[in-house]
C-alpha cells in the first residue's frame, strides 16, 4: 500500500491550500483521514472519512478545513481555507481497515502570519 500525499506549500494567514493523498489501491472501503504534527508537538487527528462519506474533524479546523474523496481516483483531499500559523505542520494520510492503518510520507504546510 502507498500513499502519495501533495500539494503542501507556503501560504499567508488567511490562505488556502489543497492537499491530496492518491492511494495505489481501493479506497472504497477504508477510513482515510488526515493527521499533522507540528515541531514539538504530538500527531494529532485533523480529519477523516468513512466508506459512507461520513466526515468528523477535529475541533480546530472545523469550519476551515474539509474532507473529500473521489472513490474513482482513489484519492482523498482536504481543502484548507482561513489558514492559521498554528496549522503550520507536516500534514499526513492514512487508510484504515479493520484495524489496520497505513501511513504515507507527509507534505509540509507552513502558514507565515
């Protein structure tokens, strides 16, 4: 299994960016979510989405942030608006079945204020 996360970049607070994750293989029936981990600072859950499309985010970036996916593509997405410097990190997919998570490579994400 891998997970190709891009589209990490610089942006100004108050940006947006959009990250993708393709997966080599059927996302149709995992849990794909996003993680980050900022220096210093433990990993922590942003976002995900199950088989049924159903969303559950993080406290803060609900609002800001949203998880998508195209089952077709195998890829998952998560739109980043009203950036913060607190949002700076390395951003992170996984997929998870039945207990069984993998992780891709991160994309650095750096808000400057």
């Amino acid at each position: 299994v891998q997970l190709q996360a891009s589209g990490g970049g610089s942006v100004q607070a108050g940006g947006s960016l959009r990250l993708s994750c393709a997966s080599s293989g059927s996302i149709s029936k995992w849990v794909m979510a996003w993680h980050r981990q900022a220096p210093g600072e433990q990993r922590e859950l942003v976002a995900s989405i199950d088989p049924s499309s159903t969303t559950n985010y993080a406290a803060s970036v609900n609002g800001r942030f949203t998880i998508s996916r195209d089952v077709a593509k195998n890829t998952v997405y998560l739109q980043m608006g009203s950036l913060k410097p607190e949002d700076t990190a390395v951003y992170y997919c996984t997929k998870t079945y039945r207990g069984v998570t993998y992780w891709g490579k991160g994309t650095q994400v750096t808000v400057s204020s």
